[in-house]
C-alpha cells in the first residue's frame, strides 16, 4: 500500500464541499484504503475558471451565492487497483447522469 493522491478542482459552497468530502469518504470506506490526510484549499488559479463559467452557463440568472473555486487534495493509502476504483466512483457519484449532456450540481474537474 503506498501513498496516492486524488485531486478534484469544484466550484463549490461549503454544503457542497461537505457532499464531495462525504462521497469521498464512502468511496474510500468501501475499499480497502484509508485516508491519510487532506486539504481543501481556496484557489485563485484561473485554471479553474473554467468552473464557475460552466456554472453560469447551466444555471443562467441565478445567484452562484457562496460557490468559489477550491481545489481537494486527498491523500490516500491504497493500491494502484484501488485508487482508481476509488476514483471511479467519487467521479460517477459526481456525475451520475453519465456523459450526456447534463446540468452538474457541482461543477468539477479532476486532476
């Protein structure tokens, strides 16, 4: 078991951070793999940017209210099979509807 990382780039208020953080922790709790350690971070990449105009796009005239830009960084120890099963569903939890065209409740990108 070695060190991994996942990292999600959300465009996200804090309930909608404390559900990303929770879908993490199921993904992980069902594995065999622990959390070792992690952040949530308040970005001003503009890499991210990206994100809050998706939002905009999808839910035209509304309030984006307390969303920012953040990055989660998990640390994981797990195998390599592991963590991208872990990965796997903290995305289609993420995006249940699939790949289709959609409104995501939280716009994301993983890194």
């Amino acid at each position: 078991m070695r060190a991994r990382r996942l990292r999600l780039g959300l465009y996200a208020d804090e309930q909608e951070l404390a559900r990303v953080r929770s879908l993490v922790e199921d993904a992980v709790g069902s594995r065999r793999a622990r959390i070792l350690g992690g952040t949530v971070a308040i970005t001003v990449d503009d890499g991210l940017d990206f994100l809050a105009e998706q939002w905009a796009v999808e839910h035209p005239g509304r309030s984006s209210g307390s969303r920012q830009q953040v990055t989660m960084d998990v640390s994981l120890g797990c195998s390599l099979r592991t963590w991208r099963a872990i990965r796997k569903a903290v995305l289609t939890a993420l995006c249940p509807e699939g790949s289709g065209p959609h409104i995501c409740r939280v716009p994301w990108t993983v890194g």
